[in-house]
C-alpha cells in the first residue's frame, strides 16, 4: 500500500511540476545568458492570456511562446526591460502584467483586499464588544443574567422530580 501511495504521489508531483519545466523550449534559449536571464526575469511577471493564471515563463500555451519569442526578440534588439514590459501592455493592455501597475484602474485591486480585511476585523471589534457588553460572552450564560430566588427554587423541584 505504502508504494501505491508513493508511486501515485510521484506522478501526481510529474504532473503538476513538468509542464512549467518544460514550457521554455530549447529553440527559444538565448546563448547570451545575461539577455537569457533578463527575458526569464521579463517573463515571470507577464500573464499568459490564455492561461490566465500563469506567466507566459510557465505556460505551454502557443501565445505564451510568442510572447516569450517577442520579449527576446526585443531584449536582442537593445530594448530596456522597462521598454519591453511597456511595449507589452501597449500592445495587450494592463491584463498583460501578473502584478497590475497602481493607478486608477487598478486601485481596487490593491485597496479593496486590505480594506476588506480591515473593515471586517473592525466588525468583529464591535460584535465582540456589544456581546460582553451584553453579557453575552459566555454562551453558556442566559440573556437575563442569573436566575431569580423564585425561579430557582422552582428549577430545583423540577429537577427533584424528575430524579425519582
């Protein structure tokens, strides 16, 4: 049992792993490793658009090649990283980009996340008050408080009857 196990986990991990290894081609390669690394570095933060949730650098999507071909083309022809990345998002818009630049567009992007998380630890603040201000942090606690004399003395018999 314990080799099945082992055996389904080393194809689930074969998998998962080997397409984003093999997604740049031995053809696209540059020989020049500084523009080789560069182009790596360009094409992790650049989103597949057919993937979406990967970077072109991952994907084996045809597109993702193109672009991957493009951006070494670009670095080869004495374009800046900054260059490249702007062509990009000229040419296919902010979506292109895996971290979306801060600008109006985008700011919900990057405030709402935060402010959710904010407002709703807020929210918990003010519930946990409002319930120990209630008495209600103990939920073993009745609404009312304490019972009175008159009520536990008749909590009292029933449970003496019941017990008989």
């Amino acid at each position: 049992m314990r080799l099945v196990l082992s055996a389904l986990w080393f194809v689930l991990t074969l998998v998962v792993v080997a397409p984003s290894v093999w997604a740049v081609q031995p053809d696209e390669i540059l020989q020049d490793k500084a523009l080789e690394t560069r182009a790596r570095a360009i094409s992790k933060e650049l989103r597949c658009m057919v993937c979406q949730n990967q970077s072109i650098d991952d994907s084996d999507a045809s597109l993702a090649k193109d672009l991957r071909v493009l951006v070494r083309e670009r670095l080869t022809n004495g374009d800046s990283d900054q260059q490249v990345i702007g062509f990009l998002v000229a040419r296919y818009g902010e979506f292109v980009l895996l971290k979306p630049r801060f600008n109006l567009h985008t700011a919900i992007l990057w405030i709402g996340p935060p402010s959710l998380l904010i407002g709703g630890a807020i929210a918990l603040l003010f519930i946990a008050r409002r319930r120990s201000e209630r008495g209600l942090a103990d939920p073993a606690k009745p609404e009312g408080g304490s019972l009175t004399p008159a009520e536990e003395a008749r909590l009292a018999a029933l449970l003496k009857s019941g017990e008989t």
